[in-house]
C-alpha cells in the first residue's frame, strides 16, 4: 500500500514537472525550477570566472560580445513572436571569453550565461563560425536541458520527494550535478549533453544564427573543422553525442527549415 501511494505521488510530481522545448514541441522531465537553475548559474558563472583568466585581446573580446548579442536578441525575438517572453524571466545575459587557448570549449549557463575560451576561435574563425556555437551553446539553455539532465540525475540519486532537501542541504553535490548538468567545465562543452539534445541545440541554433543575420550554412564547414581535429574515435553508438558525418547530414537536413529565417545583414 505504501509503494503505491508513493508510485502515485512520484507518478504525479513526473507529470507536473514537464517542460515543452521551443521549437521542436519534445517534452522534458524538468523537476528543478528555472529559478533554482538561474540562481545556481549566477553563483557558479562568477565563480567561474574568478578562477579564469579573462581575456585581454580586445578584438577578440568585442567579437564574442557582438555575436553573443546578436544571438540574444534573436532568441528574445523569437519568444516575443510566440508569446513566450515569460520563459526567459530571470535572464541576465553575459558574454566573456576566457583566455585559454588549449581549451575548444564555450557554453552557458541557464539565464544566458555564456562563456568562450580562446581555444576554439581557430577553428570558428570568423563571426557566423562564431555564431554556430553561440547559436548551438545558447539553445542547450533555452531548450532547459541542464535542468533536464539535472532532474534525471536528482531523480535517481535522490527521489522525486527529497529532490528540495537535496538541493539544499548538499551544495557540493549539488554544484557538481549543476557543472555537469549545464555542461560547463575544463573539458569541451559541446560534448557533455545526450545525443537528442545535441540535435535539439543544433536545430534551435542553426535558426536563431539565422535569425540573428548570420548564414546557417556556416554550420557545416565549422562541424567539418571540428570532426577534422577532433581525436575521439568512439562509435557513434558507444557516444553521448552523434557521430560527425551523422551531425552534418542532420544539419543539411534541417538547412532548408532554418534559411527561411535568414536574412543577411
């Protein structure tokens, strides 16, 4: 009798805690509250931060500062479009670049914040390279999916019931389910999150660079360059994210979707 009443209570708080991901309509498990997400950000962004080495080469700071801007107001003109405003709440965008060239990684944070590290402008190369991964980074938060790989986590290591005593009374834990949650870290960002997710912020992002005015088209010489350094050799089937030749012919596919909302500046 006590399992059951506790499979009900756990079944009803699965179905209230549901998010709709923009764009592509998909439904997500979402347990953690964008304001815990947001709040949580703000705290590990500046921490982040005070152990990085920002940038100093100006140039290359106004660039990610322009694109990022640029990217953001296509997300918030989308949202606006849709009546949607309200899912970004809470937002205080930020845009650095860490100095740090061994590192081909960029990410953010939920509530836009949003960090490059000089390692992967080689390969960017220019404005729309940058704009794929501002584009691609940006969705993985908009789509809400470090709250999604977090609830998953808080739900197995702690029960749907404990998940507010969880985040709360364990912040280490907790800090370290948000790092790897939101994909953040020494490691390259771009590979922390599942392989549906990665298509989902590759959708998203090849429309909001479209939007923003950069050439959606750019996304597949940048993947390109990307699968040409890149020294993982792990089967696409052994891989939390798609193989390179599957990424690509996904992104052609979705090419003709995303060049309606281009126009160039």
């Amino acid at each position: 009798m006590l399992f059951k009443k506790a499979l009900v209570a756990t079944s009803i708080v699965l179905l209230a805690g549901c998010a709709t991901v923009p764009i592509t309509g998909r439904r997500t498990l979402s347990l953690v509250p964008e304001s815990e997400m947001n709040s949580l950000a703000v705290t590990q962004y500046k921490q982040t931060l005070g152990e990085a080495k920002l940038s100093t080469n100006a140039a290359e700071v106004a660039q990610v500062k322009r694109v990022g801007q640029r990217i953001q107001a296509a997300v918030e003109q989308y949202f606006r479009e849709q009546g949607q405003s309200d899912q970004l709440a809470g937002y205080a965008w930020e845009f650095n670049l860490i100095d740090d060239p061994r590192t081909v990684n960029a990410w953010c944070m939920p509530g836009g914040k949003v960090a490059v590290y000089s390692g992967i402008l080689p390969l960017t190369r220019d404005d729309a390279g940058l704009a794929v991964v501002l584009g691609h980074e940006i969705s993985h938060a908009v789509a809400r999916h470090g709250a999604e790989r977090m609830s998953d986590q808080l739900a197995l290591q702690a029960g749907t019931s404990v998940l507010s005593a969880a985040l709360s009374q364990n912040p280490t834990v907790t800090k370290n389910l948000f790092m790897q949650a939101v994909g953040a870290g020494s490691q390259v960002g771009l590979l922390k999150f599942s392989r549906n997710q990665e298509s989902e912020a590759d959708h998203l992002g090849l429309i909001f660079m479209a939007m923003a005015g950069y050439n959606p088209a750019t996304a597949i010489p940048f993947w390109q360059r990307m699968a040409a350094q890149s020294q993982n050799n792990t089967p696409e089937f052994l891989s939390d994210h798609p193989a390179d030749a599957t990424r690509i012919a996904d992104i052609e596919r979705l090419l003709p979707e995303a060049q309606k909302y281009y126009k160039p500046r």
